[in-house]
C-alpha cells in the first residue's frame, strides 16, 4: 500500500504542474476576450487543486521510485490527464458528453489526433489553442517533461523515462543524467518548434494558425483550427513547410539531439532509421502521385505528386492532416497509407505505430530464416546498422508485433460488433492504435469521430492510450505478478 501511495504523491505533483499549462490558453482568451475564460479558470482551479490535495495527502510516501512503480505512474498519468484535460471542453462545450470530450483529450494527449468536434472554424481561439497544446505536450512525451521538473520536486525520474520512452532511447543515455537528457530533448523540440511557427508564418498563416499548426506538426497530432484541415489555405507552400516538419518529427528526436550537440549531420548518417525512413515515404509519393495520375483522378502530374506528397508524408508520419479528401481516391491508395502509419516513424519520434526500427529487425529476422531453411549450418547473425542483434531482442519484437496485430483484430471485432461496418471498424482500430487520427467511410479524412456511439467512443480511447504506451507498459499492469511482492 505504501507504494502505492508513493505513486499517488508524483501523481499528484504531475497534476498540479498540468494545471498550469492550461494557463497558456486562459492568457490568451482573457486577452482577446473570446468568451472562454472562464471555463479555464474553473478547470484550473479543479486540476491545481486536486493534484494539491493527492500530493499533501500523501506526502508522507515520497520516495524514489522502483520500476513496477514508473509503470503503474505512466498508466495512471496517461489515463487521469485526460480527465482533467477535457474540463475545458466539457464546460465550454454543452454538446459533448463525457465519453466525447475525454475521446478529444486522449486523442490530443496521445498525439492522435482523431476528433469528435466540427465548426473548428467558428470555437474560440483559446479552445483550438489548447487542442494544439495537448498534441504538443503529448508529442514529445508528458513523462519526458515530467523527468526533467520533478527531480526539483524531491522525485527522480529514471524509472518513469525507462518506462515511457520506446525504442533505443530505452539503452542510449544521451548525457549523464537522465534529467538532462530530458531537458536537451525538449530543447530540441521546442527549437524546432519555433521554427515550425516561423516557417508557417513566413508561408502565409496569420500567427494564431501558425503556432496551432507548429504545436500539431511537431506532435505528430492531426488537430487543426479549420474542418478543412490544409484544405483552407489550398496553398502548396505551406503544404511544403508542413512537410518538412513532419518529416523532422518522424525522425528520432535522439539523432536531433546529438547532431544539435556536436553541430554535425553525423548522427543522421548513422541512424539506421533514417535513410529507410527517406526511402520509403520518397518511393510511396512518387508511386502514389503516378497511381493518381494514371487513373485520371489528377491530369496534372504536378497537381498529383503535391496532393500525393502532402497526405501520403501526414498519414505515414500518424500526423493525419488532409489537404483533400483522399477517402474519395481509389481505395488502394488509403489502405496504403494506412499500412504506412502502422511502421514509418522512427522510434523516438512524436509518431505513433511500431516503429520503423521493429519494422527492419523483422525484415532481418525473416531474411535470416529463408537463409537458415537453404543453409541449415550457415551461421546468420541478424544485423541492423551493422550492430548484431540479439535473439531476445528478436523474441521481444516477435511478441511486439503479436500483441499489435492482435490489439487490432480484437478491437476490429469489438467496434464490428457494436454495429460500425467493417471498412470503419478496422480503420478506427488502425488509426486509433497507431495513434493517425483520421480513417476510412464514417471516421474519414472529411469528417469526424462524431458519428460513433458512447462504447465505441470509450473503445477507441482505450486503444489510443493502448497504442501510446506501446502495449506492454499498459497490459503489464494488467497481470497477476505486477501485483505480487
């Protein structure tokens, strides 16, 4: 029970610090004066408070975390913060009802991007920004932030990072202390940010727009300030800059770092992430774009290839913008796509799915298996980035990958079940699960989340924060021997 409570106690100071986030968008409706201030000041007020009395309550247990206590922590971060995230919308916002307005914080914590809400165009401005900021904030990882204010708190943060982070970043110790490592990764992210927001502004968004869409972009979260989504500003330019940020966030933000470090491309070269990463999104857009052209829905192979580039870089990276509605091009193209979100990011990125990284160890594993099968005594280590790698990180992938096509077909059969048509249900499992947003018929690029009923809506929750946390990190809380001494 004690740990149990020393959990509590960190919770409780990650609330509090959440709360004074939503601080950003309260400065800027009381400013404009757009009607919205006070559902701010009253969500404030209700998260400062209640991470006030869960930290005092429990002060008595702060202590160091162990590491079945990170991953209780990250589950019960992930889980509660949308709960308080969706205050805002709850009482700004008469039409939503619980299981909506906690899907919209989820989605936006989560970096997925998916949304239940229309008339984007027409909500108050401190509204749209704090949808932003939720992507912002969960791009990057709350739990990341987290690591580096809580160690001035009196609570280190080793067994939260090793928790929450996915990929190589779990091993790589990019400097000394783990709370610095945290601190040069934001850094990074907030730098590319601000470049994000220049860019934008420089393109032709007015600034609101261009800090809404940096945030979105650089999370790798889908949110926009308009129901058309690119669509509103029909402008190739800042569909190039969008691109470009995109594929900066798809990258793993531990190269950023060490190139940002020692001022040197270096680390790009030897990410063996990278150049996969380039190869694939480059070959898929011209493919793609010459599809689209060749089966008339574009006469201009231009006019293809920057509709082509634009969706295919956004849905591969899980970002899930839309500059028009691909729902409506030859299904081939979607389903595409949508295999793309499922392995395109690289681990350590803001993207969602199981990492391009998995996605090669796989690809090695299968070529030496073929190799074993003809050459029964040749010796064939699987190698990635020449490193040799080992048959429990094999074994470890192999689960992975069950577990992600299982979570799919069961939530596929779930959202079936409930009454969706099959084409939504398994995109709704896709999307929500690679952390995309948008998917295919009820749930596609041109319109919204809306549609589903008060179970499907939790469903799809579920499987977002599922997906998030990469599997594991959740269901291991889940069994049995999480729970014994």
């Amino acid at each position: 029970m004690n740990r149990l409570f020393a959990v509590a106690n960190v919770l409780g100071k990650m609330v509090l610090v959440f709360g004074l986030t939503m601080l950003v968008p309260l400065c800027l409706s009381l400013w404009i004066d757009d009607g919205a201030g006070y559902a701010f000041v009253e969500s404030i007020i209700a998260t400062i408070g209640g991470g006030l009395f869960l930290w005092l309550s429990t002060r008595r247990y702060n202590r160091e975390l162990q590491i079945r206590d990170g991953f209780l922590l990250v589950v019960l971060v992930w889980s509660v913060l949308p709960a308080f995230a969706m205050l805002p919308l709850l009482l700004f916002l008469p039409e939503l009802n619980l299981s909506m307005a906690y899907f919209e914080a989820a989605s936006g914590l989560t970096a997925t991007g998916g949304t239940v809400l229309t008339g984007l165009d027409s909500l108050p401005m401190s509204i749209n920004l704090w949808r932003g900021e939720m992507i912002w904030l969960g791009g990057m990882g709350l739990i990341v932030l987290a690591v580096a204010i809580l160690p001035m708190l009196g609570v280190g943060g080793r067994q939260m990072f090793k928790a929450e982070t996915p990929g190589p970043m779990k091993e790589t110790k990019l400097t000394p202390r783990i709370a610095e490592t945290a601190k040069g990764l934001w850094m990074v992210y907030a730098g590319l940010t601000l470049a994000c927001m220049v860019a934008y502004k420089l393109a032709g968004m007015n600034w609101f727009d261009s800090v809404m869409h940096a945030f979105t972009t650089l999370g790798l979260g889908g949110f926009s300030s308009h129901d058309a989504s690119y669509g509103y500003w029909d402008s190739p330019l800042i569909e190039s800059v969008a691109i470009v940020f995109m594929l900066l966030a798809g990258i793993n933000f531990a190269s950023h770092f060490l190139a940002w470090r020692a001022k040197s491309f270096y680390s790009y070269r030897h990410d063996p992430e990278v150049g996969l990463f380039f190869l694939i999104l480059f070959g898929s857009c011209l493919g793609i774009a010459f599809y689209l052209w060749l089966v008339g829905v574009y006469s201009d192979p231009l006019t293809a290839l920057r509709y082509a580039s634009f969706n295919v870089v956004s849905i591969a990276t899980t970002t899930g913008y839309s500059s028009t509605d691909y729902g409506l091009w030859p299904i081939f193209v979607p389903l595409w796509m949508l295999f793309l979100s499922g392995f395109c990011t690289s681990s350590g990125s803001t993207g969602g799915g199981i990492k391009l990284i998995r996605a090669r160890i796989l690809y090695e594993q299968m070529f030496r298996e073929m190799t074993t099968i003809m050459h029964p005594s040749a010796v064939t280590p699987a190698k990635v980035g020449g490193a040799v790698i080992s048959n429990k990180i094999i074994f470890a992938v192999l689960v992975f990958l069950f577990i992600y096509t299982t979570s799919i077909v069961l939530m596929t059969l779930i959202l079936t079940l409930s009454g969706l048509d099959i084409v939504t249900a398994f995109s709704a499992a896709v999307a929500c699960i690679n952390n995309l947003g948008p998917g295919l018929n009820e749930i596609g690029p041109g319109t919204t989340y809306a549609s589903l009923n008060d179970f499907q809506t939790w469903v799809c929750s579920f499987a977002m924060l599922l997906g998030r946390l990469e599997f594991f990190t959740l269901l291991v809380v889940f069994t049995p021997a999480f729970w014994r001494k």
